[in-house]
C-alpha cells in the first residue's frame, strides 16, 4: 500500500522505535529563539553533555525585542537579559545567531523560509508552537518544549509518538476577498480548536495548489490553533520556483539531486489517511473571530452563535465567559462594531505578500483618525523589500508607521501589547484571553480585512471596498 | 526529574474548556533563563483582579480555600496553544504533580511528561463524576496499575500511558537520560543516509 507525504518523510528519519514507545526522531534543522532555549542550555551543561550538532542550529531573536529604535539597548532588564542569554549561548557553544541587529534577524518562522534554510523532505523542530509553518514546504515541522529543546540539543534526536493524519482538502476558486487566512479561519471554525489533535495534517486540492508559497504558509502556520501537531503541503513546481537562488539554497549538481528527491514527495494515490475532510473553496467569506479561541470564527457577514444552540452546559458555559471577555452579545453581528487598533505582523502574516495585499487597499487613502496601528514585518529583508516596492509611501501616505522586525503585539510580552478593554482587528494566530496584552480583546482576520478595518475604523466587509 | 508512582490527594476542579497556555502561564512572566518560580503566576490573570496579588479574584478555584491538593482536575482540551514548557514548571512549581482532564493538547502532554508531571486522560463521564463529587474527596492515581479512582465513590478508571513513559515517570529519569546513550546508533544512522 501507499504512502502519505508524511509518512514518507517519517520512516526516512526514524533512528529507533522503542517498543511500547515513541520513535526517535532524527532532526534536520534546529530552530531557536531568546525565551524557550535559555533553560534548554543550562540543562546541557549542567548534564556535562555537549551540544551534538551544533551547525544545524540556527538562532533569532524575535519574541523578546522591541519593533522601535533597535539600534539602542533593550529598556526592559529581563527582556535584555534574555536576549544578551542568547547571544552568550550562541557564541559558547558554537551556533549561528541572526540576533537584532543582524541583516537576517526576524522571526524565527519568517527566516527560515526566505533564506532558504527550509526545504522539502526536513524534519525541523522549533521551541514554538507555529514551527508547524515550515511544512508549507513539504517537510515535518512541528513545535517542541524545552525538555525537548534539550533532547535536540543533546543528541539531534527526539522522542515523539508517531501521529494519525489528516488530509484536509480545498476544491474549487476562492471568492474575491478571500485569501489564505481565511481559508484556515474557516478550517479551524469547521472542526474547532482542539478538532486536530493527535494528528498531522496535510492540506490537499486545487485552491491550496492555486496558492503561493507565502499563502501556504499561512494555513500551515495555524495547523496548531486546531490542535495538529503540525500541517504540510506537498512540494511543487510552486515550491521549488520558490526555494531557488535563495541563499542556503542548494546549488549546481546539489540541487539537481535535491530536487529529483523532492519530486518524490508526494502522497501516492492509494495511500490512506485517518481522517479525510473536503472543503469548497467557495463556501468560504472573508472570516472573523468572536471568541477567545480561534475555532470561534464566522464569516465576517454572520453572527454570533445563540446561547440556546449550546446544549452541553460546560459548553455553554464556556461560551458565555467568552463573551463576557470580548463584551459581545449572542447573536449579535460585528459589522460595523467600532474598533480601535489594527495589528499587522507575526509568523502568520508578515511577508512581503501580505504587505503587498495591505497596500493594494490603503493606497492613496488614509488611516481612520481613531485607530492606533502596530504593523510589523517579519524580518529586516521583508523591511528592505517594503522599502524596494515603495510600499513605505503608500503606509506612510496612509498615516501608518511600519516598525521594525519582531514578534510584537502577537503575544503580549515585548513592548506592544493592546489595553484592557479595546478591540485589535489582529492578522496572528491566536486571540486567547490576554494574549495581546492582559485585558486585550483581539478579532483575528486577514490582513485584507486588517486593512479595511483600518480605513474604516471599523469591522467591514473588504468585498465593499474593493 | 521525580519519580511519581501513586498518589492521593484532595484535588482542584478547573470546569473551563480549552485552557490554552497563555492562560496557565501569561507571556509577560517568560523571559526568566531558569524554570523556577513560576507557580506564583500560575493562571495569574484569572486569579487576581488587575494583575494585583492583594485582590485575588473570590471566584477563581485557586483562591477557594476549600479546594486544595497536589491534582488538578480541568475540563477537555486542556493546554492548547502556545509550546510553553513554562506551563507544565508552573503548575508543578504550584504544587500539582497530576492532571486530570478528558483531552490533552499535545505538546502540553509531552512537556508535562517530560517534567514528571503525569497527564491523566479520562473519559468524559468519569470527568464529570469527579466535578461531582465534593471538596473534601480525594483522588487517588495509581501508575503502576494505569488506575484513578474516586475514593468516596469508589468509581474507577484505567488511563493509557506507553510503557516507555511510564518506566520513566516511575524511576525518574527522563528522554535525554536515553538519547545521550543512545549516540552511537545516531551517528550510525547519520552517516547511512549521507551515503545514500
């Protein structure tokens, strides 16, 4: 019988089954960042152990830093120190850091793609839930504690019970308005936040074909928020067109046998899955978030669920403290609610495409007066091309500042957080009580309807404004 | 890493769904380089009013004297979100060494595990027979015989653990223990697939 892409790349790295266990796992490529490896590095050495492979690291700051002013020392004494904890972690024990400052500096699931480090066929692991990005790219990548950061550490390797898959298949054209965001928005809303769990998804069909690499990275990038340990997209001409001539790229005869190698990742006609769900691409509107998680989605022209359609009364329960979070009513619609900040950024939606798609909408207008903006590009390249395509006019034009690479206000633990109380239209991933700030409510949308909601003030419609 | 191998003990009922890791342990309290000290921000925004220590919040269980214990009992979908193994130090730095829910999120499992804090997955029904018993019952979890029993009621239930884990939690070492020993099949295996 066949086999699907992923278990095609899982036999290729199983090192070891321990019986009545998990597998080990061997790991092409190690990501790591300021605040999940610090602990990660202590346990090493307090094991007296060495770090195995150490060339097949690669660290950022990304979480931790300011998106203001990073020429000057980090404000905040902790934030500083952890930052300074990797920048000493790196240079004892031999791994190559793209810190602030750096030309290749960004967040973590932003670099790995655009410098060409991640490529079909991998196993990449990253002390961070969203790693499941990288699997745009036909590879296993996956989030992992720092226990496990360790584990990587110490030997190259991890422990990991083998998942069930998923394939998760989207026919059909995309409506106008609608782009990849809200493709996962929808998927996470249909089988719900935890919906996932236990296994990894492969997203399949023609509209998930249609997509460009920085598109695919999106939906990949929120397989979590449904409990997957991670999502992944077969590689294709798409993909390959992508990864060329970037710099860790393969090259000459490397890449001509790299290549033939990733043509074979694919899922063979008579494999078969755990779960199979079909999905039309045009049942899906520009979608929206209520809720304080991102299952709790509707298109942005519905309305909110009634208490009576809860029958389990946990469920209900849960239902009404959400609401009493975000101060909405059941049933209600959010067109037209009033917002106050827009967030564009994080490892969902920072890459040049998504500044792109921004600036198609705000082009010669201007910002609404009453919304305070964080817009945050994923890396200094994703900057320095903002700045190449003249799309800094046109947000400058508009009243918006673009800031400098970073996390920011995606989780409320650098300098840009959202009050208690207000409204963020947020392109991230998760809109968990607090998440953007203590009190903070988030609404999570595509970067279109960000952009609407920043020219409106409010939570509009894109399809009216364009 | 401690061992743990049966345990009884009053418990804490945590009747929230999907309770994702900003809420076990919010983003602002990790930027420490150590793993201790956690537990004093342990679900910290749904504990005290305005992030302030001297207004607890009186509905939230932790603030409810009369629930207290070394197991935390939550509903499905428990540790959703955010990779944070700074969830699993808090709720060990609380003092829980259990948690019982219906449904895990995975990465929370692992972390928890990988830190001797045993995730007990229940059935719904059984969930709800512990939601309903009282405060002063106790729960006792047993990891040799894969058991968690509701002492009052006498209502039991086996949990599923591998085998491998389960050695682990029981003598207290721990995945990196394995792989260092482990290094020269590793390096085995590396150099076949450079070679093919």
């Amino acid at each position: 019988m066949g086999k699907t892409l992923f278990e095609k790349i899982w036999d290729q790295h199983v090192v070891k089954q321990i019986e009545g266990g998990p597998s080990v796992v061997y790991i092409d490529k190690h990501f790591i960042h300021e605040v999940t490896s610090p602990q990660a590095f202590s346990g090493i050495e307090k094991r007296g152990a060495k770090l195995f492979r150490p060339k097949q690291i690669v660290a950022t700051a990304d979480h931790n830093v300011p998106t203001l002013h990073q020429e000057l020392p980090i404000k905040d004494a902790l934030s500083k120190f952890q930052v300074d904890t990797l920048i000493d972690n790196c240079q004892k024990h031999g791994v190559e850091l793209y810190g602030l400052g750096h030309q290749y500096q960004g967040i973590v699931h932003v670099i790995g793609p655009e410098l060409g480090i991640t490529q079909p066929g991998m196993t990449i692991v990253c002390g961070d839930s969203h790693t499941s990005t990288h699997g745009a790219f036909g590879s296993i990548a996956f989030g992992i504690g720092t226990s496990e950061v360790e584990m990587v550490f110490a030997s190259q390797c991890i422990m990991q019970t083998k998942p069930k898959v998923m394939r998760i298949n989207i026919d059909g054209a995309l409506k106008n308005g609608v782009v990849s965001k809200d493709i996962i928005l929808y998927i996470i809303a249909q089988i719900s936040a935890s919906g996932a769990t236990g296994y990894f998804v492969e997203y399949a069909g023609s509209a998930i074909r249609a997509l460009s690499m920085e598109a695919r990275m999106t939906i990949c990038n929120m397989s979590i928020e449904m409990g997957a340990r991670g999502g992944m997209i077969a590689p294709d001409q798409t993909t390959f067109d992508y990864i060329k001539g970037r710099l860790f790229a393969p090259t000459g005869a490397d890449w001509d046998a790299k290549l033939s190698a990733w043509k074979q990742l694919y899922t063979d006609a008579d494999a078969t899955f755990d779960i199979e769900i079909h999905i039309k691409a045009e049942d899906i509107d520009p979608m929206i978030t209520y809720g304080t998680n991102p299952g709790m989605g509707l298109s942005v022209r519905g309305t909110l669920p009634t208490t009576e359609s809860f029958k389990d009364a946990t469920e209900k329960q849960n239902y009404e403290k959400a609401l009493q979070y975000m101060g909405l009513k059941a049933g209600q619609s959010l067109l037209g609610m009033p917002v106050q900040h827009v967030f564009i950024g994080s490892c969902t939606n920072s890459r040049i495409e998504d500044f792109r798609l921004v600036a198609s909408i705000i082009k010669g207008k201007q910002k609404d007066p009453n919304i305070k903006t964080l817009v945050v590009p994923g890396s200094q390249e994703v900057a320095k091309q903002i700045k190449a395509e003249g799309l800094d006019k046109i947000f400058a034009d508009a009243g918006v500042e673009i800031r400098q690479a970073g996390c920011s206000a995606c989780l409320g633990m650098n300098e840009d957080k959202i009050p208690a109380g207000e409204y963020c239209v947020s392109t991230s991933n998760r809109n968990f009580e607090g998440r953007q700030g203590a009190g903070a409510r988030t609404l999570l949308a595509s970067p279109l309807t960000a952009a609407a909601a920043l020219l409106t003030g409010k939570i509009t419609d894109i399809r009216e404004l364009i | 890493m401690q061992s743990l191998q049966k345990l009884t003990s009053r418990f804490v009922p945590l009747r929230i769904e999907n309770v994702d890791t900003d809420q076990i342990i919010p983003a602002r309290f990790l930027k420490a380089t150590t793993k201790t000290g956690f537990g004093k921000n342990l679900f910290r925004d749904w504990r005290y009013e305005n992030d302030d220590e001297t207004k607890p919040k009186a509905d939230f269980v932790l603030n409810q004297s009369q629930y207290s214990g070394e197991i935390l009992v939550a509903a499905k979908n428990f540790g959703c979100g955010s990779s944070r193994e700074h969830a699993a130090w808090s709720i060990q730095d609380y003092g829980f060494k259990v948690v019982v829910s219906s449904f895990f999120a995975d990465i929370f499992k692992n972390n928890a595990l990988n830190n001797g804090v045993l995730p007990v997955t229940v059935s719904d029904v059984f969930l709800q027979e512990i939601f309903a018993v009282g405060a002063d019952d106790t729960l006792t979890v047993d990891l040799e015989a894969q058991t968690i029993t509701i002492n009052t009621t006498g209502s039991s239930e086996k949990f599923e653990i591998n085998s491998y884990k389960k050695t682990c939690l029981l003598n207290g070492y721990d995945d990196i223990d394995y792989l260092l020993n482990m290094k020269a099949e590793i390096e085995a295996f590396e150099k076949k697939r450079n070679e093919s």
